[in-house]
C-alpha cells in the first residue's frame, strides 16, 4: 500500500445501500479513482478492519443501532474528513421515519409481530443483532461532520465532483448541483 | 349627570362618610380573596350591625392578606392576616399585635400611590365612593378647559410613558391618533396583563375601574374617538366583573354615553374578554381578537394609529397608562414630570414576587433602586438567603444578578443591563434558584404562547427550549451552548411579533451574567470529531477553509 | 398613477405608490425568497424569508407587506439575511416530518427549491418529528400534516378568491394545525366545493392530489393571479 495516495474510505449505517449504488454507478470512473486513490475499507472492498489513518470517508445512512453508532465513532476519530453522504446520513430521512413509531420495542413489536404472518417473533435476544438506538439521528447529531452531500440518492455526478474536488484538495461548492430527494 | 351634579354627588357621599362613626374597608381583591377575605367581609359585617363595612380593593401587601383597615373618626388602623374569628377583635380594636400593620411600616412608607392612590381606599363597585374620591373630575375639567390637542400637549410634556412595557410616549402616541384622518376613531385599554409574575393591572381594574374609565374618556375626547373597549383577560373574573359595573353605573349616570358629563362630547365603552391567549396583549393580536378574528398578529407598520379596530385609526394603550392621565389631567404636566428621572417620569407600579418578605403591589417613583424595592419595600430574602438576581419583564425580560441593585430602575438603565422595565412583573431570585432553569421556564411559556403564525417564533422556541432541556440534562455539547446563541439571534429578529423577537431574552440575559452557570453543565463537553490531523482544503473563495466548521457552502 | 422610486440592493427602481417592495423587486427581476407570499391572495408576513433590511428601521420588514416609500433604501441580499434565511428554513425541516424521497411533490416543492436556493444543505436542529394524522377522507383529495407549513396559502385561497372559507388554523403555537370546517374530515366538510384551489396554492406536498405518487404532485399556483386579474378587469368595467 502506498502512503502517498489519498486514502477513502466509505460505510454503511441505517440506509438502503442506494448511495453505495450510486457510487458504483460512477461505472468507468471507478478506475480513474482507483488510480488516484486507496479504498481501504467499504462495503464493495474486502477490508475487515478499520485503517488508522483516513482521509476522507464517506458514511452513508442515519445511525439506527448500536452497530451504527460504534462504527461512525471508529471512523470519525481515524478520519481527517467526513462526509455525510446522502439523504440518511444528513437528515435521517426514510431511516428516521421509524421514530414515529416510538422507541425500538414499538419498532421492533410492530415489524416483527404486529405485521408478521409466519412466526411472529421479536428479535432481541439473539445477540448477533445489534440493539436499536432509542431515535434514529442523522449523523452530525453525534459527531463533528465535515461536508454535507444530501441527495436520496446523491447522483453519481455529484459524488464524481465532490470526491475529485476534494482530492485536488479544494472545498466543493454545491451551488446548483443539489437537492433533496 | 353634569359637572355640577358630580361635584354634588361627590360632596354628599364625603358627608355620608363623616357622619359615619366607624367605617370598615375589606380587601375583596383577587389575592386577599384567596386567602378568604370574603368569610372576613362576612364577619366584619356581623360584627359591626350598622357600621359602614364594604369591600375594597388592592391595598398593597398581598402576601400578608386579608387585609382590613378599620376606620373610627378620623384614626385608622390596618390588620393583616385577619380571620373570620378575629373580625370581632378587630372591630374593637382589641387584637393581637400580630395583626397589626404598624403605621410606620416601609412596605407603605417607601411607596409614592398615584395610578394606586384609590386602591385599597374606595369601595370599587360603587360609583359615588369614586367620585367623593375625585374620580371624573379631571375629566370635566378637560371637556370644560382644554381643547383636544392640549390635552395631548399635557401629555407629553408631563413625560408619561406607555406602562405595558415598551415604554412609548404616550401623548406622542395620543397625537398621532389625533391627527389621523378619518371619522370614527376608536381607544383601547388593553388589560391583557399575562407575563407570569404580573398583576398590576388586575389590580388597577379590580380595585379603581372608574380610574381607567376616566382615562379612556379623555383619551377619547383628545384623539377624537366616541367608542372605546376594554380588553381584559378572562382569568380575570373579579376585574370584569368590577369593570362591566362601573361601565354600567357611569353610562347609566351620564359620565359615558351620548353626551358625556352633559357636553357635546360621547363616548361608549364596551368591556370585551380575552379566551387565554398571552399573544393578545400583542396590540395587532388584541385588535384582531375583538373583531372577532383568531388572536394573531400582523406586521406593524402600519401601526393601529393608523389602521387598528376595524380598519380605523385606534389608541391603544395599557390599563395603567390610562390610569395615570387623570391625575396628570387634574395635578398638571409639570407635577407629574418632577416625579422620576429625566427619561422617566412619575411613578410604575410593580408585582413583587419570589424569594422576597414582603410580596405584593407597590408603587414608587422612578428611579428607586432595586434595592430600596427588595430590601426596604418588600423586606429582603426569606429564611436568611442571598439575593441572586431580580427578573423583570416576564418572558420578554431579563435577569438582573445582584452587583446591579444599586441601579434606579429606568426604562434606559433596565435595558442597559439587558432587561427590560416591562409591565411590571418582578420577581425575586435567591441563591438556590438554577438560572439555566428559570430560562427555561420563561421559553416554556413563550412556546407554549406562541400563536403559531411565524416560524422564528413557532419552532424557534420549541427548538431553544430542547437545547435548555438538553443542557439542564447535562446532555449539551459547546455546540449546542453556540447553536443556542445563534437562535437567539434569529428568533430576536425574524419573528413577526414582540412575543417571538422578546422570547430569547430571559436566555441572553441570563447568559449575560450567569454564563457560568450553562458552562458548568457543559463541561467543555465537544462533539466528538477527529483525532487526526485535519485535510486542508481550499475555499472556493481561495482561503484556507476551516475543516472542522461542517458543510458550509 | 403616482411613482415612488427607491433604492433595492444599491439600484433605483421605481414602483407604484401602494406597491410592496416584493412587487416592485419582481417587476425588475430581483428575486427574493418567499413562501407564504402568492400573487392573488392578501399578504400575512408569516414565513418571514423575504424579510430585508430597510435604513433607519431598526427590524428587518417582509418585503411582501411593506409598501415602498420614496427614498427609501433597502437591501435583500446580505450574508446576515442569508444566515437567517438559512436558518429559518432549517426551522421548517425540522418542524414537521418532510421526507422529500418519499413526498409526493418530491422535485416540485416549494420548500425544498427554498432549501436548494439557499444553501441549506443540512439542519442543525433535531427533527421534532411529531406525529400526525394524513386526512383522505376527501373523494379527490388528501391533506398530509407531516408536510404542512401553516403558510395559510390554503386558507386564504378558499376565504379569499373561493368564497368557501372551509380551512382555518386550529391551535396555537407548535400544536397550529390547518383544518377544515370545524376540525370535521375533509370529506365531511359541508363548506368544500372540492374546487381544488387549496390543492394548487400549497407550497409543498401538505395538499394533494389521491391519485399523485411520489413526485407525481405538479401544481399550477399562478392561476390564482390570472383569476384574480380577471375579476378585477370585469369589476372595473
């Protein structure tokens, strides 16, 4: 691994994956990155450990459980930049709608009991499933983020600018080139 | 009824007092009326077969209530804390020493009664006990004398200005009614007193309601008005009450009505009652609430001078402000204006409350300081306490911590310490009171009052009210103390109304000088952020942008 | 007709006497951001984004209710009134639940262009997120609260151009809801003429259409100045 080249990484908390798959749907770019930086640890690559040191890191989704929350902090303190990436990450957006439904045993009663028809059963005493936090937040409501990219989900062309902008070390200016949803 | 028949009826009941041997005053305002003062009334009345025993109003140290005064000839003696079973004692004058308010007592003694001087004295529900006391005179002395912009002359020279907080001047304000065109006119009272900790005007309208008559009355004939309403709110039974039969006594007797006094000049009043909103003592609120609208407020200008009550121009002014015209009226400008400082004329009537000896109502001059006011008018802190801090204004106020008692209360000096004179309310802090938590207590209260039209002041409050929720909690981080902050700063200039653009005060006053006290429950507690060296990025604008400052764009 | 002429952000412009400064900034293409504000209905000041800063008043004025006067001096752009924009809009997104993926004026609402415009690309606030109820009674039309921004646009359409008055605000402060009749369901609403004009005006997705999916809500506001201009043409005939 050089120690040269900009380091990212990119995570997965409480969302659908489809920032990940707007990322993915940078097709050809995904080589030009490559060539310009690491991806050291990501849903897409095959990293188990966190690395110490990051550059920028881009964390999709709100933090909805224990997992969620451990993994943002782990990333926040080893990265030098932090981006909320998508519409969870910035506003906890679909994730956090389960907050209208109460605290994590109303969530958890309504999805797999009220609702079930095969089994009814709540989930909490398997300890491979991480317990649920009491409100899904969006992520600057725990740590210090750097950069908001919203967007349900950002376009690919817009994760193209910011990460190019940010690699040729300028802060990227979204006027225009956003929204919500 | 004419000037000549006042002066008659007012001589006649002064002879009906002296020929009186013993005359008997109950306090049948809303405090002593918690404390059971009508039992007392009872008893009295029991006690004194044939004697003159009659309700009156406020007399002042409503902590120390029921409060009686028991005249024989020309001696009067005043009992506090008096029970129905004590009645007959006091009647004899053969009481404990306990309940004897001592003549000398500073609570009195320190306190100059102008807006108040009938309170307490008259019996509120008749008109001729008003009258003997002098109520209307000024009146008739206006409509016989003065043309209408001399009145507003008067006025303004004698330098009274608007009680309900802002502190406008009043015969500025009386002025510009005057000179707005238009036929019909209207003049308001507004006695919508709501700031938690306030009574001033319920006891104005509770125990002297021809004394706010006769100010709408000159007011009227001075701004070219011939209808005026009073607004008071409705959990004020016992003024409403009072106020809806002094309209009816002095309109049935000709003091109101198509010929006030006999003259060419009419004037109607109406007595209209407030449904719970704080909001409404907003006069745009108020306006709209007695046209029969949901209280809300507009944007000012233009301001009811111009266009107000049904589209007409309309002088609005509060219960006390009102009160005080007809002693300038009757005693001259230059009376009133040598009382108080040079911005400041005549006297304010405060609601003492809190950690303090003695609460009540008191009048003084302006310019006393607070400290004369807590320690020698209401008798220093309780159970042996440091003093901390004396809220004034209510909601739209400020904490005043102890170093500045020594300040004459002004409305210049108040808002220099970043507080505001308000209507009145004053409450007294000890040592034990957690300043965090009385500014959360005032943001409840504009949260919960907040009519809902603006957003500032809609989701603002709610908003700054979790972040002192949160740091109450000691949950808070530097971030939320510095969000905190900033939302001050919008709400206090965004919001539509004074509700809204005076709701942060009780948080930055209290920050102002108690910022210790938010820090202690932070503890430099940051959000958590990277341990690495930052990346640093250039700005589009070419400097060095501060990467730990978020996505600003 | 007389004129009065002003400066706006260092330009003079001349207006109408009578006309707001919102007015008289749109006929020479100076934007300023509005919600509550549509052509055709009465001015309330209420969203409190087109406030600017007028010399010699020490409170920032809504351009929508302040009528020019001659000489005046005002600014609408400035990095304070940006900031309070900023943050009054945070304000609304955080008020009530604005999910704008799953919304069916999703790319077609006025907040959410509101937001883009100024920059607010995140809320520093907590999202209150309260619970409220979505009406579909009506046969045609649905009212979501969860997107509500009691902007009273609904409410003034109907009294003011309709003649229905059926929508009014209920409750104060954070509890201000908008209703129809007395808190009735839509659809049991004597009052609605189901003309669908509240529909059209409502800045964001609270109002809708049943048969709208996400997205799927485009709505015509600009009719309510065309209809209003109409009538006064007849009127003044």
């Amino acid at each position: 691994m050089s120690s040269t080249r900009p380091r990212l990484a990119t995570a997965w908390l409480g969302g659908c994956s489809g920032c990940h798959m707007s990322f993915l749907d940078l097709d050809e770019r995904l080589f030009d990155l490559a060539a310009a930086a690491d991806v050291l640890f990501s849903p897409v690559v095959d990293a188990k450990t966190i690395p110490p040191e990051i550059d920028i890191t881009l964390i999709e989704g709100a933090v909805a459980n224990e997992d969620n929350l451990e993994l943002l902090k782990h990333l926040r303190e080893r990265s030098r930049f932090l981006i909320a990436f998508g519409d969870c990450a910035v506003t906890g957006n679909v994730t956090a709608l389960r907050n209208l439904a109460g605290g994590p045993m109303l969530v958890l009663a309504r999805s797999y009991r009220d609702e079930s028809n095969l089994q009814p059963q709540i989930p909490t005493e398997l300890p491979v499933i991480p317990p649920l936090v009491d409100r899904v937040v969006p992520i600057h409501q725990v740590v210090q983020v750097d950069f908001h990219m919203p967007g349900c989900p950002p376009h690919p062309d817009l994760i193209w600018y910011c990460v190019t902008e940010l690699l040729a070390g300028r802060v990227p200016n979204l006027t225009g080139k956003w929204k919500f949803g | 009824m004419t000037e000549a028949e006042l002066m008659e009826c007012g001589e006649k009941e002064r002879q009906r007092f002296e020929a009186q041997p013993l005359r008997i005053g109950c306090c049948m305002s809303s405090g002593c009326l918690s404390n059971g003062s009508a039992a007392v009334l009872e008893a009295l009345r029991a006690s004194a077969l044939g004697s003159d025993v009659f309700p009156v109003g406020c007399m002042g140290p409503c902590s120390r209530g029921p409060l009686v005064w028991v005249r024989r000839g020309s001696e009067i003696r005043t009992y506090q804390q008096l029970r129905p079973e004590l009645a007959a004692r006091a009647v004899e004058g053969a009481i404990d020493p306990r309940h004897v308010v001592s003549p000398d007592d500073p609570f009195f003694s320190r306190q100059l009664r102008i807006v108040t001087s009938h309170c307490g004295v008259i019996n509120p529900e008749r008109l001729e006990d008003a009258v003997a006391g002098g109520a209307y005179r000024a009146l008739a002395q206006v409509l016989r004398e003065w043309e209408p912009a001399r009145v507003c002359e008067e006025l303004t020279r004698s330098g009274l200005r608007g009680r309900g907080g802002a502190g406008y001047p009043t015969g500025v304000k009386w002025n510009l009614v005057r000179k707005a065109s238009g036929g019909q006119k209207f003049v308001i009272a507004n006695g919508d007193e709501g700031d938690p900790g306030a009574y001033m005007d319920r006891a104005v309208m509770e125990s002297d309601p021809h004394r706010v008559l006769e100010g709408m009355a000159i007011a009227g004939y001075a701004v070219g008005a011939n209808h005026g309403f009073i607004y008071v709110r409705g959990e004020y039974p016992t003024a409403v009450h009072r106020l809806d039969m002094a309209v009816k006594q002095a309109t049935r007797r000709g003091i109101l009505g198509k010929s006030v006094l006999g003259t060419k000049f009419e004037f109607h009043v109406e007595v209209r009652i407030g449904a719970g909103a704080f909001v409404c003592g907003e006069e745009t609120a108020l306006i709209a609430s007695i046209e029969g609208g949901r209280g809300m407020p507009r944007p000012r200008p233009p301001y009811p001078a111009d266009v107000g009550l049904f589209g007409k121009p309309t002088l609005i002014n509060n219960v006390e402000t009102l009160a005080a015209v007809a002693p300038i009226c009757e005693r001259g400008a230059d009376w009133f204006a040598s009382i108080g400082t040079p911005t400041s004329k005549g006297t304010k009537v405060f609601a003492l409350s809190g950690a303090v000896v003695n609460t009540g109502l008191i009048e003084v001059p302006m310019g006393t300081t607070l400290r004369e006011i807590v320690f020698d008018i209401g008798g220093g802190i309780p159970g042996g306490k440091r003093l901390k801090a004396v809220q004034t204004g209510g909601p739209s106020g400020g904490c005043i911590p102890e170093q500045f008692l020594d300040t004459p209360v002004d409305y210049e000096s108040l808002t220099r310490l970043g507080s505001i004179m308000g209507s009145g309310g004053m409450i007294v802090m000890d040592e034990t009171s957690s300043m965090v938590d009385v500014a959360r207590f005032f943001m409840e209260f504009c949260r919960d009052e907040s009519c809902g039209k603006c957003v500032p002041c809609r989701v603002g409050t709610v908003q700054m009210h979790r972040l002192l929720d949160k740091i109450m909690a000691e949950q808070a981080t530097l971030e939320d103390l510095a969000l905190l902050e900033d939302l001050c700063d919008v709400v206090r200039h965004t919001s539509l109304c004074g509700l809204g653009q005076s709701a942060p005060n009780p948080v930055l006053s209290t920050l102002r000088y108690f910022r210790h006290e938010y820090e202690a429950r932070i503890q430099n507690r940051r959000r958590l952020t990277s341990t690495r060296r930052p990346l640093e990025l250039v700005s589009v604008n070419g400097s060095v942008a501060a990467p730990a400052k978020g996505g600003s764009i | 007709m007389s004129v009065r002429t002003f400066t706006l952000n260092d330009q003079l412009i001349t207006a109408a006497a009578g006309q707001s400064i919102l007015a008289a900034a749109r006929e020479h293409g100076i934007a300023i951001p509005t919600l509550c504000e549509l052509e055709g209905l009465s001015t309330v000041g209420a969203c409190r984004l087109c406030l600017v800063e007028v010399a010699g008043s020490q409170r920032l004025l809504p351009a929508c209710t302040t009528e020019v006067q001659e000489g005046m001096t005002v600014v609408s752009e400035s990095p304070r009134l940006k900031h309070y924009r900023q943050t009054i809009l945070e304000l609304f997104l955080a008020e009530r639940n604005h999910v704008c993926a799953v919304c069916v004026s999703n790319n077609h609402c006025e907040l959410q262009n509101r937001a883009v415009e100024q920059g607010v690309t995140h809320v520093r606030f907590d999202y209150l997120m309260p619970t409220l109820p979505v009406d579909m009674s009506h046969d045609r039309f649905g009212v979501d609260h969860n997107r509500c921004i009691l902007c009273t646009r609904c409410v003034r359409v109907c009294d003011e151009v309709e003649g229905a008055h059926t929508w009014d605000i209920m409750g104060r402060g954070f509890q201000a809801r908008v209703i129809t009749d007395m808190a009735e369901p839509w659809g049991d609403s004597t009052s609605c003429t189901s003309c669908g004009k509240c529909v059209q005006v409502c800045p964001t997705g609270a109002l809708f259409d049943k048969r709208a999916t996400a997205g799927g809500m485009v709505k015509q506001p600009s009719f309510v100045k065309v209809l209003q201009h109409a009538r006064a043409r007849k009127e003044s005939q």
